[in-house]
C-alpha cells in the first residue's frame, strides 16, 4: 500500500512537471509568435514606405524624361 502510494505521488510529480514544461513552452511559443508578428508587421510598414518613395523617385524620372525630350524635340527644330 505504502509502494502504491509513492508511485501515485511519483506519476503526479512526474505528471505536474511534464504539465510546468509543456506550460513555460507554450508561453515561450506565445512570446516567440507574437515577436515574429511584431517583426512582420515593422517590416510591411517599411516596404509600404520603400514603394511610396519608389513610386515617387518614378514620378520624377518620367519628368526628367519628358523633360529630355522636349529639349531633344527642340534641339531637333
């Protein structure tokens, strides 16, 4: 009885620390998910930065061309 007493409270020693272990990884996942998101989401905030700057450095290399040609165009004249 004594024998069978000490395993139960070895299995539910056992148990509660596979528990504590199985526990501190999930919360180590969450930390580890949510700084991913975090990193994810800096990292759309700067492309979406980069393709305005992008959209506006075309913007002034179409000018520039245009430019170009009408002076091309005249030079032509």
């Amino acid at each position: 009885m004594i024998a069978m007493g000490a395993g139960l409270v070895a299995a539910w020693a056992t148990n509660g620390n596979r528990l504590a272990n199985v526990e501190q990884q999930q919360t180590e996942n969450k930390a580890e998910v949510q700084r991913m998101e975090a990193h994810i989401s800096s990292d759309d905030s700067q492309i979406a930065v980069l393709a305005t700057r992008l959209q506006v450095i075309i913007e002034q290399l179409a000018e520039a061309n245009a430019k170009l040609d009408r002076l091309e165009e005249e030079r032509r004249k």
